[in-house]
C-alpha cells in the first residue's frame, strides 16, 4: 500500500536548512506583503478617482500623492485605540491579526519565477485554499466581539459570503488542477507553457474572479460592510492601527487572490519577450488588481438575497460544469 | 528528544490547553476560539508526522468550514458576550468521567506499546499516493460519504429555512 | 398406510380452523349463518374424529395410530410427528365431543356482549389448539398447540366473561404462559441433552428410558416442565387463576376450560414429563402426590366456604384434579389408567356441571347459593334432576363415571410404585379418602341448599323456561357417557391399559 | 484493481434512484411531489430485483472491503423489503400536511442506500460510512416535522447521542487499526486471533469495548436508549417505523460482522459485556414499558426490550462452532422477524394517527368494532412481539432460547432471564389488543384507512402467521447466511 | 522520530476533555464542539498509526473522519437553529418536553 517515497516532512526540510534562510524567507515574504498592498492601495485611490473624473491624492509625498498611503498609517498609529467598553477585549483585539495573517501566510507558496519562492509545496494551491479560508474567522471574531449589532449582521453577511464563495473558487481552482494534474503551483504555472489556462477555461476565470472579489468583500459584492446599511460592517468599532490591519487585509487579499489568479489561469510568472519573470508575475497582478478596482467603480452593489442566490444558482453549478467538461476532456484525451 | 518531539510537545501542549479552555470556557464564542487553536495544533501535529494532505484538510475543513459553522450558529442563537451558565449540574461526575477515561487510556496505552519502542519515522505521504489510494481502493467510501455529504446538505437546507406560512 | 390413515387426525384437528377462517369471511349481520358454520364444521370434526375412534385398532392400543411424520423446520430438527394412541384417543374424542356439544349449545347462547361470529371462531381456534396437544408427538409441535389455546380462551374469558372478566383473563393468561415458557426451557434441555438431538417425543422416551439423560438434567428439566404442566393442571398451589378463570367465563368457556384445557396438564404428566424423565419422576412423585393430597383436602374445605355456585365448581375442579394427580403420582399402570379415567369422567361431569350452572344464571341472573334460594326441583324439576344428577356422578357415586377415577387412583395408592415410599402412599390415600367424604358432604350440601327446599318469594313470579331443546341436545351426551362411563368403564380402561402399560414399560419396568 | 460492478449494482441503483428523485422534486409541480414516492418504489424494487440477481456465489470486489455473500443478500433483501413498505405507508402520512415530501423520500433513501451497504461492508472504514449514511439522513428526518418542538427535540437528541456514539466507536476503531494494523474485518480477526503481546490485547479489547459502545447507541441497548423513546416520539411515524425497524437492523448486521468475522477471537473477553447489556436492555426496556400511556413509546420501549433479546444471542459466542453457528442464526432471525412485527405495528399506528394525532393506547379504544381488520393485525403482531405461538414472533424467541439451552452455563441463565421478560412483556403487549377489544370506543363510525396501509398492515399479518405456521418458509435463510466459517 | 505513545497520549487527552465537556456542557452546540474534539482525538491516532505502520489506510481513514464530521456539524446546527427558532433556547436540559 505505502506507495511514497520515504522521506522528510516539511518540518525535515525546515530544520535541515539554515534558520537563517527560513528567516531570510519570511522576512521577504512579510516585505512583499507590507508592499504590494500599499501599491494597490495607492492604485485604487488613483485609479477610482480618474474613473470618476477626479484626481485622488495629490498632495502626500508631492508626486500625485504617491505617499498618500504611508501618511494614512501614520495617521491610523497616531490615533486613540478605542475598545468599546462591552466588547470581549481579547476577542476584538486579536481579530485583526487573525484576518491578516493567513494572506501572509499564503505568500509562501506564490512563486514568482521558477526559482523564487519561499516553499514550493506539492498541495500548493490546497494550502492556498486552506489557509484562505482561515480569514473568515478573524470576520467573525470583529463583528462578535464589538457587541454592536450591526458589527454582528455585518460578520454574520461576511462569513455567509465567504462560504457561499469558497465553493466556486475551490471548483474552479480544482478544474485548472485537473487540467494541470498536479496541485504544485509552480506545476502548474510549468503545465502552462503552451498556453494559458484560460484559454481552456475562460469559463473558470470568469468564475474564480468573481469568486475572489465576493471573498474579498469588494463590490459588487461588499454586502459585509455595506456603510448605507449597517455602517462599517464588522470594523465599525476599529479605529487605529487595529483598523488599518483590517485595510491591509482587504488590499493584501486583493493581491493574494490576484496572484493566485494569475498563476491558475494566465500562466503565472512565465512569459515571453525575454522580460524576467517576476517582473511577468508583478504585472499580471497588477493587472488583475486594476480589474479588482475597476469593478468597483462600475458595478452597484447586490442584495444580500440576489448574493446567495448568485453563488448557489449560478457559479456553483457552472464551476461543476466546467469540472465536469474537464474531467471529459481529460479522460477523452488521456 | 529529536527536535520533532521538541516541535510536537509544544504544539501538543499548546493543543491540550486550548482543549481544557474549550470544555471550560464560560462563553461560546471563546469555546469556539479555543476549538480553532486545538484543531490548528492538531493540524500542526499532522505536519510533523509528514501528513501533509491532512494537515491542510484539517485546516480546510475544520477551521476553514467547521469552526464558521459552529460560530455561525452560535451567533445565529445569539451567543451572548460575557458569561452564562453554560455547564449542568454534573460537573463533577463528568469530571471523575473525564479523569477516568483518560486515565484508562493512558494506561491501556504504555501498557500496549513501550515508551521508546516504536518510533514513527514519518514518511512523506505525496498527495498523489494519496490520492490514488481514495479513488481506488476506497472509492466505494468515497462516494458513500458523498451522498453523505449531499444529504446532509439538503437535509439542513430543508430543516432551516423558513417555511412561508410560520 | 392410506391416505386417509395419515391424514385423518390432522383433518380432525384442523377442520375447525379452517371454520374459523370461514366464519371470519361470512358478514357479522348473518348471524343463523354463523351459528349453522359453528356446528357444521365441530361436528364434521367430531364425526371425523368418531371415525377415527371405529378405525382404531383396540388391540394394539399401546403403538401409534393414524401416525403421521413429515418434515416440518429441519433447521431445528422440528418435525409435524402426529398420532394418536390409547392414552390420547379418549381425551381426543372427548375434545370434539365438548367442542361440538358447546357449538350447539351457542345455537342458542351467546353470552353478552354477542359477536357471535368471533365468539364461534375463538371457540373453533381453541378446538384445533386443544386437539392438537393430545395427537402432537413432537414438542415443539406440542408446544405450539399447547400455546394456541391461550389466546382465543383470553378472549374468550376477556370479552364474554362477567364482571371481573379482565383480571380473570390476564391471570389465566400470565400463570400459564409463565409455566409453559419454563415447559419449553425443559424441552430445549431434552432436547439437547438426546443423542441425537431431537424433539421426537417417543424418541425421547426412548432414550429416557434406557437411561440416557442424567440424573442432574432430569431434576432440573423435570422442574421446568413440571411447572408448565402443574400451572395448567392446576395443581395446588398454582391453582389460584383456576377460580377466578372459572367464575368469569362464559358457560362454554368453563366448560371447554374445565372439560378438555386442564386435561392437557395432566396428558402433558403422562405423556412426557414421567417417560422422558423417569428418574427424576420418582424423585419428585412422592412430593406431586403430597400435593396431590393437599389439593384433595383444601379444595374439599374451600368448596364448603364457596357461596358462588360456578366458583365451588370450580373448587372441586382442584380436588378431582388432585386424584388424577394423586393416581399419577403412584406412578403404577393402575394409578395412570386412573388418572387417564378421571380426566375423561371429570371433562363430562365437570363440564356438564358448567352447562347446568350456565343454565341456571341464564334463568336466575344470579349464580349466588343464597340468592338462588333453593326450590330448583320445584321450579324447574329437569334442571333440577340434572343438576342433581351430575353433582351426585361428581362426588362419585359408584356406577356413574366419576366413581371409577377416583376409587382406582385411591387404589393405587395403596400400593404404588416399587421405588416409592409405601407408607407415604398411604397416608395420601387416606388423606384422599377423607377428600371423598368431603366431596360428597359439599356436593349434598350444595343440592340441599338449591335444588330442595321451597322456592323463594322473589322466584314464584318469574316465569322461568325448563331446559331447552338446545340444551336437551347438547346434554344428553353427555349423560349418556356419564352413565354410560360409570357402568362400562372398559370403555375407556380397555383403550388406554394397553398404552399405560406400554408407556409404565417404558419408565423403567 | 478491477471493479465487480454485478457486486454494487443494486447500491448503484438504488443511488441513482435517489439523484433521480432530487433532481425530480426539483422541477415537478408542488402539487406533484408526492411522485417521489412511486419513483422511490420503482427504483427500491429494481435495486431488489438486482440483489435477486446476486445470488450465488459470495462476490468480493475493493479489496476485499466489500462482499456479497449470503448474509449480505439476506439483510439486503431485508432492508429493501422494509423501503418498499416505508415507503408505501409514508405516501398518506406525507401527502396530508405540508411537508417536503420530495426531501423526506430522498432522505430516506438515502438511509436505505447506507443500510443496503451495511451488511458488505467487511472494513472498519466502510462500517463507519455506511453507519453514518444510515444514521445522518435519520436525524434529519427524525425533526423533520419542523414546526414541531417536540419533533425538533426527538432530532436533537438522536443526533448528539448519535454523533458522540460515532466518536466513541471511531476511537476504538483508530486503536483497532494501531493494535492489527488492518481495518479489514477479516484480517483483523486473523490478527486478534494471532500473537499479540498482553498489552496490545488488553487495548483491543478496551477498543472492542468502544466500538460495540458505538453500535449499542444504534440498536438502542441500554444504557445508550435514551434517545429512542423520545425520538420515536417525536419523530413523523413512519420515520419511528423506519427508525425501529431498518436502522436498528442495519446496527445489528454491523454488529454481527464485527463480532463474528472481527473480534470472536477476543469472545471471552465481550461475551459477558454483551450478557450484561443484554439482561439489562430486556429488563430495562420492558420495566419501562410498563407505564407507558403513549403508544409510540410503548413501541419505542417495545423496542429496546426486543433489542436485549437480539443481543443474547451474541453472549452465546463460544469455542464451539455448532453453538455460534446457532446464536448467529438466532440473532439473525430475530432480527428480521423483529422487524416485520414492529413495522406491522406501526402501520397500524400511522392509520389510527389520522385521526389522533396524540395517539394514546386509550386511542385504540374499540378498534376491533371500527376496523377489524386492524384489529386483528395489531392483535396479531402484539402476541408476537410477546412471542406467542403461533406466531412468528414465538420462534425468533424459540431460536434465541435454543441456542441459550445448547450453550449451557451462561446461556441458560440468559434464556431463564428472557422468558421471565417476555412474560413479563405479555403484560403490556396487551394493553393494547385489551383496549381494542374490551374498550367501548367513543364514536362507532369505521376507521378510515388508506388502501395502502391496510394491505400493508394485512400483509404483515399474514407473514407473521406464516411464519408462525410454517417457519421453514424461512428459517433456512439465517443458517445459510451465516459468517461463522466451517 | 516521534515516540509513538507520546502522540497516543496527546490523543488520550484531546478524547477524554471531550468526553469531559460532553458530559459538563448544557448547550447544544458546545456539546457538539466536544464532541469534534474527540472526533481528532480520532483522528491524531490515525495519523500516528498510519505513520508507525507505514500504512496509508489511517490517513484515508482520517480524511473521512473530516468529512463526515463536516457533515454533520451542517446537519446538527440545523437542528439546533430549528430548535432555537420554536424554544429560544439551545440548552439541552431545556428540551426537554419529552418525557418517559
């Protein structure tokens, strides 16, 4: 029955290696992740605000207010650190960390060329899955914890959305995993070599992107904190630097979840025309974070009946059709 | 000790910890967090015995899936914030229980393999063996558990909602 | 063997279940129908069953007749053993005879609360239950027919019976079903203790007379079954349901309870318990016999303190049970022959007893000695003189039947069974003797207090109907036999001395 | 590895069956749900015919994890029978009210497809899935009278009692596997049979304990009851019916394959366990029983009691072949006539629920004037139950007491205690036939009962006097499908 | 290398605070997160066996333990958000309007 191959487990592996590189590693991984976002950040600003004909900031490091972002953490640190005084102190406090953290963790395994990485795991993109999903929970802990009620309505959207949404995005993602045959993200960019996955499955695209945007709470699918209704969502009671995680962790999904994107569908880091590729990488990211961003600008927000019924009644059954169709195909060629 | 033992205490106390917080804990919700702590430490644990598959479906599922569903529906029956009685009156026999049981374990335990006799030498599972393994020789479970799986979610569809007329 | 020789007993003995099905499909409205079905089909059985009585062969009453042996659940090596030899034929015969006199008997009776078409099933179901145990020659088969009979005498007693009818009818139920369960515990141990393993009864009297169960196993399987038979017997002190059984059934409840059900406690002594364990037998006969005579004695004196004409009846059942017992005990061809008697002199008499009482609470609506009042003679000298008539045969007045049982199981007593203590014995028979007198000095005083006497205020008025056309039918039978058993005991002694002795051969001599 | 696709077909049919009336309730018209059922009943009857198709020679496929052999057919025809008349006398119960008839029947099956893979299942793992496909759609269904508390209430507790029982048994599986190394039944039987060292023996024997924890909460022994009472209770009845009947069966042929193809090499060590859970199951079952006033319970206590009887025999377990052999049988055959009793009797219950929804034993007042065909077969399968000939019920009785005589020592004692119960059970059985007969009823007006539950209820009656008339009919079945090997 | 016992023990703990908080809790669905515990206190020993053994059966065995619970976890808080819509209340020892 032991077909495996005796071995090390991650841990071995770990331990064999110099602390120094996993230190090394996480520092670049916790590096990335303090950057990216801000970009993004920055780039919604500019890019919402010439969409809807406005310049967005101008002021902030001078040059069309490119340190808008860093002067808004500063602001965010300086500030009082209020705790609502039913709240469950522990609770409200560790729900940033926990929102966050999982969108770290999940850069270990984006890689962004065939040799930067910090781990290439051979279940990467289930890793991905997984760890996504952890995010929820810190929603959860945010809009329990506040005791204010429409924290709770807006924990109690997010996490409905968030479940109703895995499902797609896991589907879809298990479709290009089919078609790849191998979880390895870093396999997976290799299998598209010919061609992006995309092209076989644009279907599948479709439906990961939406996915990604429902799990990121961003319109058209921001139900969670929609302000006309319930305020601020969960975070309404989050000032300071405990709020700002909860931006950072909206900004960084954006960029984990595009990465991802890129990966499954438009081929990850490979790319032609001799640019390296982590620059390949960084552009499809960028790219697909602009999408990100520009739907916001076009797209109304949903009710939250129309939202459930949407992932239940239409991506899910597609993303099982499209799973279908590749497991035909694959079954037919191989 | 080898270093995963050094690993695996820790994650193993860290875990039994949580455990004992979440039978004691004087709020749900706290319960609930304390279940996600012991179920990433024993997911922890799959890790240093090179389980990896498991591990992350460990996390998947219970954390990612399971412990939602659980604060969901503590939240959903309006889990309070601060303190309830949350345990009967048979605290102390379920105490003695508790002890006893474990007790029993461990004895029945180190009775049955000696302390430095058998040691795992973790093997790394790959996902594909694995694999292989469910879709062929347990494939019959497998789709067993599925049709588990659709019932129940039909099931608690059915049970939960609203009907119009009440 | 014929056709007609292999199947004439189970014809017998099923015909009135198939009447029961039949009388369950005809509409409750057709009442005369079902009356008419009631006594088609318990009298197509007793004439079936006469036939079989003309075809037996008399001298050769010690084997099997009419024997049938086919395979029936071979998983547990039960087979469908029937038969019938000199010990059975008479209870047999008597069976259909009562059955059929009680079918009559509803031609015109039907206690209340009517539904008569379930009445009459009941009481056919019953018959193929009582029948069957006197023909099974296989236990569970035995067991089977011997537990048929509980249901349809529950509802019997529980639907038609009088006030106390329910206690009464769950109590039979209970006591018996509590005796026969431990009756099969018994059988299963026999069983398993034979080798071969088998539920055949003349195989496992076979080997239990030569020896083959041990000592231990027969005084333990010898217990088990030694309840179920005594329950049903009933003997003392398991006769308390008998009373109160009595009391609340119907007339043909009693009748069929007290005439044919009790007889299958004692066919069950005879036919099993003492050949298959004859060790234990013995060891235990001194004791049946003690209780025997208790039995005699106590039911003597209880029947002077009845004021309850159908209960004292009943009481008496319990003493003239207890000289069947008694004679059993004795455990000699005499005391069996004996006992076999008094079960067939005891289903007449008693059973026409029951009949006389039925008739007079069906005039007086009262079955209470002082109510009654005396003047039965007067008022209604038939009844009267039958009534007389049978309570005089049931205290045993030589040359009516009840005579006969008594006087031969006092006998053997005298003398028992070589291995039994003598002096013991002895003292049973005078413990016995002392049970007659009693008897009689009851039966007389009973007769003095209602038949003679005047008749009282209350009575002068009521019109009240002499015995019936119905009733002469179904009566005269039965006083036939009466006389007929008393003068000509060879009636029954002829057919069952040579199966007695076969069967005493077997035990052990 | 190659599939024996012939071994799984009727579980084949039978699931898609299931997919076909989902998708079905889907896109019928509300007013047409009740379709479900005759498309429930065709697939139940076609996945019978393909079991008929299975007999022969036992079929072995997965590895060994799944066998058709006679057992398995025989509990398979079973469990398909008793879909068959679930099914049927669910279609008035279900179509008068507002329910969601197209779940209730998907869920059903769904149950009925984990029993049809119960008795193959000769692997740790496939025991636990089919257990828990039986079990999971159960708890649905058993709050499926939403509105409900008391319904609700029978959910709940079924389903915690379940689900800590399904823990329990899990931990004595996962050290099964650790002691043998081995989830396959046989295999494990080969390795607890074996040389294991005392420690490792001792921690099997505490994982036997946990596993047979697991499935007494399934037949319902005491002390693991509390949940059916007042889950039959609450319950939609012919869910109670289906509870009673299959569910407990499916946990007896789990039963059976662990303690005689897994763990009869430890019998010395769980016989007495099973001595002491049965003794107490009958005694508690039956005392309870005694005072009850509600009839479903009466049956749900009926039950248990009957589940300590079903489990003597497995006390029996000894050295001796020809003695398992006949406990084995016993315990088989007291199953399946078990089952035909109870769903007879609650057939009966679910055409008097029509009109009291209470249903007290006072309900069944003059039942025997009002519908006497009820009457007799409630009658009928009361003196069953009791074990009375000549009924079926008195020869799963018989057997049981045989095989108790034959074992001697233990075995007598147990026998002894049962016949003290099943006397002791006439009392309240008869409540019941007491009531419909001697009881005047408050109104004369004829029961109404659909066709249906009548020809159930008669058909019932009528293999129960078959039984107890001719039992050869049958009794040949359990013997022959037995897993004691040669 | 890991001691096999000390992954038993750790196991042992995790079912017996399970069994503690089945028995001490009085809310529905505290009960049921005990009951999960238990479910990985499974679950732990079948991960450490399938690795002692050098079998891959314990860990397939592991990955249905995860699902069925899923399961049922869906299927309990239905039942337990049912009961709290028609009582308001999900502590056991209120639910109890059935009685022998």
């Amino acid at each position: 029955m032991i077909s495996a191959v005796p071995g090390v487990s991650v841990f071995d592996d770990w331990f064999a290696n110099f602390w120094v590189v996993l230190v090394v590693k996480a520092a670049a991984v916790l590096v990335f992740f303090l950057v990216a976002p801000l970009l993004v950040g920055y780039m919604e600003h500019k890019v919402l605000a010439h969409m809807q004909a406005r310049l967005g900031p101008m002021y902030a490091g001078r040059f069309h207010g490119w340190a808008q972002l860093v002067a808004d953490g500063a602001k965010f640190i300086q500030k009082e650190d209020v705790i609502p005084a039913a709240a469950d102190r522990w609770v409200f406090s560790l729900a940033p960390a926990v929102a966050l953290i999982p969108y770290i963790v999940l850069f270990v395994v984006v890689p962004f060329s065939n040799t930067i990485y910090a781990e290439n795991l051979d279940i990467g993109i289930f890793f991905v899955m997984a760890i996504g999903s952890v995010n929820v929970i810190g929603v959860l802990m945010a809009g329990w914890s506040s005791a204010n009620k429409f924290s709770l309505i807006g924990a109690l959207r997010a996490a409905a959305q968030l479940i109703a949404y895995e499902l797609p995005l896991v589907l879809a993602a298990a479709s290009v995993v089919m078609q790849a045959g191998t979880l390895s993200l870093i396999g997976i960019t290799e299998a598209q070599d010919r061609y992006w996955f995309v092209l076989t499955q644009p279907i599948g695209f479709l439906i990961f992107m939406v996915a990604s945007l429902a799990e990121l709470t961003r319109p058209p699918f921001d139900m969670p904190i929609a302000d006309s209704e319930i305020i601020f969502g969960a975070y309404t009671e989050y000032t300071g630097l405990k709020f700002a995680f909860f931006l950072l962790t909206e900004y960084g999904g954006i960029v984990a979840l595009s990465s991802i994107a890129s990966i499954l569908f438009l081929g990850g880091y490979r790319g032609f025309l001799g640019i390296p590729d982590p620059l390949w990488m960084a552009a499809k990211i960028g790219a697909l974070s602009f999408v990100v961003i520009w739907l916001r600008a076009t797209y109304p927000r949903l009710r939250e009946d129309q939202l459930q019924r949407f992932s239940w009644l239409a991506l899910i059954p597609l993303a099982l059709l499209q799973i279908l169709v590749v497991g035909f195909v694959k079954v037919a060629v191989g | 000790m080898s270093a995963q033992e050094y690993a695996f205490v820790v994650l193993a106390l860290v875990g039994t910890v949580a455990a004992f917080r979440l039978v004691t804990a004087r709020n749900v919700v706290h319960a609930a967090l304390y279940l996600v702590v012991t179920l990433a430490m024993v997911g922890g644990v799959y890790l240093i015995l090179a389980a990896e598959f498991v591990a992350w479906v460990q996390i998947l599922i219970y954390v990612g899936a399971i412990v939602i569903l659980f604060l969901f529906g503590l939240m959903l029956t309006k889990a309070p914030i601060g303190r309830e009685a949350l345990d009967n009156q048979q605290r102390g026999i379920a105490l003695l229980v508790g002890l006893g049981v474990l007790a029993g374990l461990v004895f029945l335990i180190q009775n049955a393999f000696h302390w430095s006799d058998p040691k795992i030498q973790p093997i790394h599972v790959t996902t594909g063996a694995l694999g292989e393994s469910l879709f062929r020789q347990y494939v019959l479970p497998f789709e067993a558990v599925s049709f588990l799986l659709l019932a129940a979610l039909i099931g608690a569809i059915v049970l939960s909602r609203k009907d119009e007329r009440s | 063997m014929s056709g007609w020789e292999r199947s004439a007993i189970s014809i017998a003995t099923f015909l009135p279940l198939v009447g029961a099905v039949v009388i369950a499909f005809v509409p409750k409205e057709k009442e005369r129908a079902v009356r008419s079905l009631g006594i088609l089909f318990t009298g197509a059985a007793l004439a079936v069953a006469v036939a079989i009585a003309i075809g037996f062969d008399y001298g050769s009453g010690g084997g099997l007749q009419f024997e049938l042996d086919t395979r029936w659940i071979p998983v547990i090596g039960a087979r469908y053993h029937v038969g019938i030899d000199g010990i059975s034929l008479p209870l047999y015969v008597l069976t259909f005879l009562l059955s059929f006199l009680c079918a009559v008997y509803t031609w015109r009776f039907v206690p209340e609360p009517g539904k008569t078409k379930a009445f009459l099933a009941l009481q056919l179901l019953l018959e193929t239950g009582m029948a069957g145990t006197f023909i099974a020659f296989d236990l569970v088969l035995f067991f089977i027919f011997w537990e048929l009979v509980l249901v349809p005498m529950y509802f019997l007693i529980g639907i038609w019976g009088s006030a106390n009818r329910e206690y009464a009818a769950i109590k039979f139920f209970l006591y018996t079903l509590f005796g026969s369960v431990f009756m099969l515990l018994g059988f299963l141990g026999m069983y398993f203790r034979a080798d071969p393993h088998t539920f055949d009864i003349l195989k496992l009297q076979a080997v239990g007379s030569s020896g083959g169960f041990s000592h231990t196993f027969q005084l333990v399987a010898f217990a088990g079954v030694f309840l179920g038979f005594a329950i049903k017997v009933p003997m003392w002190p398991f006769h308390t349901w008998l009373p109160d059984a009595h009391t609340e059934a119907p007339t043909v409840g009693s009748v069929l309870l007290a005439g044919i059900l009790l007889k299958m406690g004692t066919y069950g002594f005879v036919r099993i318990a003492l050949p298959v364990l004859p060790y234990a037998a013995q060891k235990y006969a001194p004791w049946i016999g003690l209780l025997a005579a208790i039995a005699i004695v106590y039911a003597a004196l209880a029947c002077l303190a009845q004021r309850d004409l159908k209960r004292l009846i009943a009481f008496s059942s319990v003493g003239h049970m207890g000289f069947v017992m008694l004679g059993i005990a004795t455990l000699t061809p005499i005391g069996i022959n004996a006992a076999i008697f008094g079960m067939v002199a005891h289903g007449l008499i008693t059973g026409m007893l029951f009949f006389c009482v039925g008739s007079v609470y069906d005039r007086y609506h009262t079955r209470q000695i002082a109510d009654l009042g005396g003047g039965l003679m007067q008022k209604l000298p038939y009844l009267g003189g039958v009534f007389a008539f049978v309570a005089i045969a049931s205290l045993g007045l030589p040359g009516l039947a009840g005579f006969w049982g008594e006087v031969m199981a006092l006998l053997s007593s005298y003398n028992p069974a070589g291995v039994l203590n003598t002096g013991l014995f002895r003292g049973f028979m005078v413990a016995g003797g002392v049970g007659t007198v009693l008897t009689a000095g009851y039966f007389l005083w009973m007769l003095q207090r209602v038949n003679m006497g005047t008749v009282p205020e209350k009575w002068k008025e009521a019109a009240l109907p002499d015995v019936l056309a119905v009733e002469w039918v179904s009566w005269v039978p039965l006083l036939i036999g009466i006389v007929a058993l008393g003068v000509f005991p060879r009636i029954v002694f002829g057919v069952t001395d040579g199966a007695v002795r076969g069967l005493m051969h077997l035990f052990g001599g | 590895m190659t599939i024996d696709y012939h071994a799984i077909l009727p579980e084949l049919i039978l699931s898609g069956t299931i997919l076909v009336v989902l998708v079905a309730d889907a896109f019928i018209r509300p007013r047409r749900t009740w379709l479900a059922m005759p498309i429930s009943l065709a697939g139940v009857l076609a996945s019978l015919i393909a079991v008929l198709t299975l007999i022969g020679s036992p079929r072995t496929t997965f590895n060994g994890t799944y066998r058709v052999d006679n057992f398995a057919l025989l509990f398979k025809v079973f469990f398909l029978s008793v879909a068959l008349v679930v099914l049927l006398v669910s279609l008035r119960y279900f179509r008068e009210g507002r329910w969601y008839q197209g779940e209730y029947y998907y869920l059903l099956l769904t149950s009925f497809l984990g029993c049809v893979l119960m008795p193959s299942s000769r692997d740790l793992l496939m025991l636990f899935i089919s257990l828990e496909l039986v079990s999971a759609p159960g708890f649905l269904i058993a709050a499926f009278r939403k509105s409900d508390p008391r319904s609700n209430e029978a959910g709940l507790k079924f389903f915690l009692i379940g689900v800590l029982s399904s823990a329990v048994m899990l931990y004595g599986m996962s050290l099964i596997y650790g002691v043998t190394g081995t989830t396959g039944l046989y295999r494990i039987g080969a390795a607890l049979s074996g040389t294991l060292s005392g420690g490792k023996q001792t921690l099997a024997e505490a994982a036997i304990l946990f596993i047979v924890a697991g499935f007494a909460f399934k037949v319902s022994a005491v002390p693991f009851q509390f949940w059916a009472p007042d889950t039959y209770e609450g319950a939609p009845v012919p869910v109670a019916a289906f509870l009673a009947t299959a569910s407990k069966a499916a946990g007896f042929a789990g039963l059976l394959q662990l303690m005689f193809v897994a763990f009869r090499a430890e019998y010395a060590f769980w016989t007495p366990i099973f001595a002491a859970l049965s003794i107490a199951t009958m005694t508690i079952g039956n005392l309870v029983a005694l005072q009850q006033r509600q009839i479903v319970r009466l049956l749900a206590y009926s039950s248990i009691a009957q589940a300590g009887y079903m489990l003597l025999p497995f006390a029996l377990v000894s050295a001796d072949r020809v003695v398992n052999h006949d406990a084995f049988a016993a315990a088989t055959t007291y199953i399946l006539i078990y089952a035909v009793m109870t769903l007879g009797a609650f057939t009966v219950v679910i055409a008097l629920s029509r009109e009291s929804s209470g249903l007290l034993i006072s309900d069944f007042a003059g039942l025997m004037r009002r519908a006497p065909l009820m009457g007799v077969a409630m009658t009928t399968f009361m003196v069953s139950l009791a074990g009375i000939p000549p009924t079926g019920g008195f020869w799963a009785k018989f057997l049981v007491f045989k095989a108790g005589i034959e074992r001697g020592g233990l075995g007598t004692a147990l026998a002894v205690v049962m016949l003290v119960n099943s006397v002791a059970s006439l009392y309240y059985y008869l409540l019941v036939p007491r009531q419909m007969v001697f009881v005047e009823p408050e109104t004369d007006r004829p029961l109404a009962s659909p066709a249906l539950v009548t020809g159930v209820a008669a058909l019932a009656t009528l293999a129960i006097l078959a039984i107890g008339v001719y039992p050869q009919l049958f009794y040949h079945f359990p013997p022959l499908s037995t897993l004691v090997g040669p | 290398m890991i001691r096999l016992p000390l992954v038993l023990f750790f196991s042992a703990v995790l079912f017996s605070a399970g069994v503690y908080g089945v028995l001490a809790r009085r809310n529905a669905v505290l009960v049921l997160m005990s009951i999960e515990l238990m479910l990985n206190a499974v679950n732990v020993n079948l991960i450490a066996f399938s690795q002692a053994l050098h079998d891959l059966t314990g860990q397939a065995f592991a990955l249905f333990v995860i699902a069925v619970a899923a399961a049922e976890v869906g299927i309990g808080l239905a039942i337990v958000i049912l009961i709290y819509r028609n009582r308001e209340t999900i502590n056991i020892d209120e639910v109890n309007l059935l009685k022998w």
